[in-house]
C-alpha cells in the first residue's frame, strides 16, 4: 500500500513519491498542488521526477523534501500563480 503526505509551504502543497526499483535502487517525483485550488472536485498538479536514484528509501524522500522547497522558494514549481482551475473541465466555480 502506498502513503503520500503533502507538506504545506507558500501558495503550495507538495509531496515527494518515492518508488523501488527492481535493482532495489530507489526514485522520487515531487507532486505539486496549489493550495488554492484544494477547494475544486479537480486539482491542477506538476510533477517533478528527480534523475538521481538513491541507495535508500529515506535518502529519495529527502532529496524529495529539498527539492519540494526549493522549488518553491524559487517560484519554479511550474504552476502559474493562484488558482487556475476555473478552465478546467469539472471544476467547481468560485
């Protein structure tokens, strides 16, 4: 079973995934969210998929962690600014 926590920071919500490799390697992508757009049935999201493969789980899900807030830091999410779900199909007004 997989468990996926978002931590909050600025405008965002993100959360490193992490996932074994058959070669017992181990990736990460960062999903981001924007927080504003929690209040809609669909939620706009990026991800980001780290290239470096880790020897551990723990060492993947916190380069996940850096990168999330740096990212954000940054303002290089990929996200425009603000709420943007209005264009999308499903989306609840307001």
């Amino acid at each position: 079973m997989s468990e996926i926590t978002f931590m909050e920071e600025g405008a965002y919500l993100f959360a490193p995934v992490v996932s074994g490799r058959e070669d017992g390697l181990w990736e990460v992508a960062v999903l981001f969210e924007r927080l504003a757009d929690h209040q809609r049935d669909r939620i706009p999201a990026i991800r980001h998929k780290l290239r470096t493969v880790f020897d551990t789980r723990e060492e993947a899900r916190q380069a996940g962690m850096e990168h999330g807030y740096a990212s954000i830091r940054q303002e290089d999410v990929g996200l425009p600014r603000g709420s943007s779900a209005a264009g999308v199909p499903g989306a609840l007004a307001g």
